[in-house]
C-alpha cells in the first residue's frame, strides 16, 4: 500500500498550492504552532470568529453536556432547551422590536434566508412585485451563490459571474476612498442619496431590500459608514417599503463595542443576521432576528417561512452559543471591546504616523484595519503582484501575531489591508505587544516593498 508522507496531501483548501502553518494548541488569545511558535490570535479566526478566546471551559463543558444529553433533533418535529433559551435571550439583547429569533449555521446562510424572508413578507401583505435586493459595492455577505450575487465583492464574484442572480448595487461608505467626499472636511452622505436614486430607477414596486454591513470587515478592511448614515437609510427604506436588513455576521454579540453595532446609529433594522462571535469558533452557529411585525404577517396568513436546512436550531450548537453569549455578558466583554478597541485605534493610528506604507487606520471596538498604500500623499494603492497584505501577514506570523490580509479595498481589484481583530477577552498588555509585534512587522514589509 501506498503511503503519503506529505501532511495534508489529501486536503483539498482553497488555496491550492499554500502550505499552512498547523496549529496543535490554542488558549486564550494565543494559538500555538506545532513547533512551539506562539501567535496572537488578532485573525479572530477568519475575522471576529473567536469572541471569547480558546479554550473557555465553561463552553466545552456546555457542549459535552448537551452532546450526552440529546445531539440532535429534526428542527421540524421537535425543539431543545438550549436553542429555547438561546432564542430568548438574544431577544433580550437585540435593539427594538427584533425579537423574533432563529438559529442558522453560518453567515452565508443567515444572508440568504434574510432575504428570502423580506421577500416572502412583501408576498404575506399583498407586494409581489418587490423582489429586488440592493446592496453596496464592496460589501460582502457570502460565499454561497446566492449570497455572492447580491454581496458586492469583484474578487468574489468574477469566476462565477455567468452563474450570479444579479443585483442593484451603490458605491459603500468608505470615506478614505469615497468619490464624492473623502477630500472634504466632513462626509456629505451623498451615497445615501445615491439608495434613494436606484430604488427609484429600479422602481419601488420592485425593490424588496437594502442589506449592509454598519462595518465593512472582509471586503473593505473594518470600515464603519459615517455618522448620520444609517439614520438616513431607515428614513429612505420606510419611505418605499423596503426592508432593511442589517448584515452584522462580523460585528454582532459586541465586537465593535456595542452589542450590536447599529446601536451606534441609534437605528433598528427590519431583520439583523449575525454570526460569528456568537458561536466564538467553538460551533457553527448565525442568527436571524426579525422583528415581531414581520414574523406576525406570515402568522397571520398561516404561511411558514420557507427556511429548513439540515442543522438549524442544532441542539449542541445553541448549548456553546448560549454558553458564549453569557460569558461575554458575565465578564462585560461588550465594554472591554470598546476600551481596549480604543487603545488598539489609537496605537494602530501611531502607527500610521510613523510608517509610510500606513494609508489608512479605521474601525470600531475591536473590529480594526489598515490600509497599506505605495504613495501616501495621493494614496496610491500598491499593485496586486506586489502582495503587500500578503507580505505584512507573513512578517507579522513570523514575529507571533497573526492578522487578516485581503485585497480590493480600493477599487475592487487593488487596495491590501489587514484587519486585526483579536478576542474581547484581550488586557491592555497584549494590546501593546500586539502593536509592538505590529511595528516590527510594518518595518519589515516596508522594507521587503521598497526593493
């Protein structure tokens, strides 16, 4: 018999010919590498996943215990304790009258039914002809198809353009790169005049959402849309019928130091899907909250909402996110990530001032980014061939932190940043050797640029 002696031969990853680093431990904000390199873990396992830090024991106990209990249960026929009190507490949490709640596996998926459910609402009260889903260039809500065609990622969507229901979409709110502002003193919300312009130009009768991410993670590197922004999208939805869906996948269950963060924007969205910090990468697990008009109109129809997958309302996968959700709550890590967000903001700002490749610093809470740039007078991006994400990620592993790289930040196609977004849990202390490892490695990528 034929034996491998390449590790992972048979893993099939998307990126095909990179050899990844194992990791065999992690524990609190660390990972740990199999030959002993220990690493900040400020990727937040692909960006705000680990919400409490590895190794919290109260989760694995919760999960153990619900795994010897019941595992699993066809969501159809029967419910669980935990995906109950899940349910309800998250109602306790989330803004307004969204309290209406519904247990999904992932963020592609809780996109996706967000809009399938504005869609259907429109059906339930006599609107069908709203279908339509606008969105913002550069914003991302997806890997699945569905998702990708109304997300706004060129990187994301090109290979399977032919494939893609397309969408309506208006440049984002990003005002280091914003065409119509970003040299004037103060953001002039002309891109929300711009939603008003296509709902009329694709028709009102037609359009059935507007979806949005209050901070841009993956795709424009933790920018957060203006003061007054999302204000002024509540008043345009309302004033055509639109359902406002809020994409916090990234930024819910306190991430930007708020427990949601549309709060900063004192708004409330018609459906909010959230994700990643609710299952703190210790299960899959998303929510969509509604709010209760919304669900009350299929009630009262007696249609129910076509949204069954295999694993919703997973019994093991509430337990964890139950457990997350009181530890984060129990240790007031909502207000450690706006204290501690606020020391990372203003080192990462430092930074900038210090380093020529820094173009742009930007975020909230512990949802942070920065922009690499070549020129930083006239922010000139650097070209794709020079991977200058790829770079800084690779210098920072190599010195023990690890960040998020990407690319498309500018126009779509070039534009590198890296987000940092490291656990709720982390203490002023790492804060500063994160920015310390941080410098180190912005001197060595600007070094390895300037060649």
């Amino acid at each position: 018999m034929e034996t491998r002696n390449n590790v992972g031969s048979s893993l099939f990853f998307p990126s095909v010919n990179e050899q990844l680093p194992v990791i065999v431990r992690a524990e609190g904000i660390y990972l740990y590498e199999a030959d002993g390199r220990k690493l900040i873990d400020a990727a937040g396992g692909v960006g705000c996943v680990t919400s409490i830090g590895h190794g919290v024991e109260e989760v694995i106990r919760a999960i153990t215990r619900q795994a010897e209990k019941v595992a699993f249960v066809p969501l159809i026929q029967f419910l669980s304790e935990p995906v109950i009190e899940l349910c309800d507490l998250i109602a306790t949490l989330a803004p307004g009258s969204l309290n209406k709640a519904m247990l999904l596996t992932g963020g592609s998926e809780a996109t996706e039914n967000a809009v399938k459910l504005a869609r259907q609402y429109h059906l339930e009260r006599g609107a069908t002809s709203k279908f339509k889903v606008i969105s913002r260039w550069q914003g991302f809500h997806g890997m699945t198809l569905g998702a990708v065609g109304f997300g706004g990622h060129t990187g994301r969507r090109r290979k399977y353009q032919p494939m893609l229901h397309d969408s309506p979409h208006i440049p984002p709110a990003h005002r280091y790169r914003c065409r119509f502002c970003c040299h004037e003193s103060q953001c002039n919300l002309t891109c929300t005049d711009l939603l008003e312009q296509t709902i009329k130009w694709e028709g009102p009768e037609n359009v059935a959402a507007f979806i949005a991410e209050p901070v841009v993670g993956a795709a424009l590197g933790a920018a957060a849309a203006p003061p007054g922004y999302f204000q002024r999208v509540r008043e345009i939805c309302d004033a055509y019928e639109v359902v406002f869906i809020a994409d916090e996948v990234m930024t819910g269950f306190g991430r930007t130091g708020e427990m949601f963060a549309v709060n900063h924007w004192g708004v409330v969205p018609d459906i909010l899907v959230a994700a990643k910090g609710i299952g703190g990468g210790y299960a899959p697990l998303s929510v969509l909250i509604a709010k209760e008009e919304m669900v009350a109109r299929l009630a009262q129809n007696n249609s129910n909402f076509t949204a069954v997958h295999t694993h919703t309302q997973h019994p093991v996968s509430a337990a964890a996110g139950l457990a997350v959700l009181r530890y984060i709550l129990k240790h007031d890590l909502v207000t450690n990530a706006r204290v501690m967000g606020e020391r990372l903001l203003s080192g990462l700002c430092d930074l900038q001032r210090r380093c020529d490749i820094v173009g742009d610093v930007r975020g909230k809470g512990l949802l942070t980014g920065l922009e690499l740039v070549r020129d930083k007078a006239s922010s000139e991006s650097f070209p794709l061939e020079s991977k200058a994400a790829a770079t800084l990620t690779h210098e920072a592993r190599m010195r023990g932190l690890a960040v998020y790289p990407g690319t498309g930040t500018a126009d779509g196609l070039v534009g590198d940043y890296v987000l940092i977004t490291p656990p709720m849990t982390i203490r002023r202390d790492q804060v500063d050797d994160l920015l310390a490892i941080l410098d180190a490695a912005l001197s060595a990528t600007q070094t390895r640029l300037s060649h």
